[in-house]
DNA sequence: CGACTGACCTCGC
DNA sequence: GGCGAGGCCAGTC
C-alpha cells in the first residue's frame, strides 16, 4: 500500500512535499530545511527517487534551487514533470526546463 | 556493519 | 554567464 515510510526523516519530507499547494513549486533545499534538515537537499532527492505515491507525494512540485528541474522517475522523466506543473499553472521560462521561482515558489511562512 | 551512489547546493575559475 | 570540483545527508547494495 502506497509508501511506507521507513525513517521519520522520510515520512516528514513526504508531508511538506504533499503540503505544497497545486500550483506552487518548492526547492529541495527549501523542503530540506522545512523537513528539519537544512542543506540535506541530496536526502530529500534520495527519498523522492524511492518514493512510490507520486498521487500522494508530488514530487514533481519539487524543483533545483535556481528553478530547473532536477529530475523525475516516473512518465517520461522531466517531460511529465514539466507538463504536470503546466497544468498546475506553473510558469516556466523560455528554455523550458525551468521555473520561474520567483512567481510560483512555494513560500511556507512567508518569511525571508 | 561498511562503502558507494544520488532527483543537490555552493564556491571557484 | 557557463563549466568544474568539493561537501553534506540519507538511503540502498
């Protein structure tokens, strides 16, 4: 049944990440940080890639510090990501592999 | 239990 | 501004 998570570290990652609203994006650091482990953005990644529930989980709301995105396991790779977050209502810039963060990152508390 | 890898981030040239 | 190398964290083999 869907993810099981085997670390609390995972299961609060999986949280924020499922916190994100449709139409946001956040950064692996960012969701590093918020899961309780700043500069962790490498376990954040390891956790989306063994990550089953992508319904539950939507990893592809999860994106490169400078906006591009990283990866993406399931469909056709970054290809669906970026059509998932198209259809969300991201923005992306002209290359289209990147977000424009600057108007759809994801902002927990508005703060900084 | 030990070592390598990985969907990253930051600094340097 | 683009390319390269190093470092940190957790997971998997």
């Amino acid at each position: 049944m869907k993810n099981v998570p085997k670390s609390n570290f995972q299961s609060t990652v999986y949280s924020v990440v499922a916190s994100i609203p449709r139409g946001s994006v956040a950064t692996y650091g960012q969701i590093a940080e918020l899961a309780g482990r700043p500069g962790a953005a490498r376990a954040v990644g390891t956790c989306m890639r063994n990550n089953k529930d992508t319904h539950t989980v939507p990893c592809h709301r999860v994106v490169a510090s400078n906006g591009t995105l990283a990866g993406y396991a399931y469909g056709d790779g970054l290809s669906t990501k970026k059509k998932l977050l198209q259809k969300e209502g991201v923005s992306f810039k002209t290359n289209g592999t990147t977000v424009d963060l600057k108007a759809n990152q994801w902002q927990p508390k508005r703060s900084r």
